[in-house]
C-alpha cells in the first residue's frame, strides 16, 4: 500500500509534469498535503464524536 506522501507525488507528476514551475508543483503538493492533514482531523473528530454517543448510550443503560 502506498502512503499518502508517494499518492501525492505521484499526482504531481500526473498533473503538473515537467511543464510546471517548481513553484507550482510546490503549491499543489502542499495543497493535497493540507487536504490529507483536513481529512485526517475530520475522522478524528467523528471518531470522538461517535466514541461520545457509544458512552452516553452505555450509561443511560446503566441508569436504568
């Protein structure tokens, strides 16, 4: 399995290839790489939050 840093790279080169500035290819590397990071916290928000509804469900059990 490839890790997102060599998926990255390997959309830079499909869709800048050597035409584009090293600025470019600059710029559009670390925006899939903030898409990655966003991507990686919106799961870790849904993870807690989904973490939060299994113990509220738990502990309304408890109490009746």
């Amino acid at each position: 399995m490839l890790k997102s840093d060599d998926v990255i790279e390997n959309l830079v080169q499909l869709v800048c290839g050597e035409t584009a500035s090293a600025q470019d290819r600059h710029v559009y590397r670390e925006s899939l790489r903030n898409l990655v990071r966003l991507a990686k916290a919106e799961q870790k928000q849904e993870i807690r939050m989904d973490r939060h509804q299994i113990n509220a469900v738990r502990e309304s059990d408890v109490l009746h």
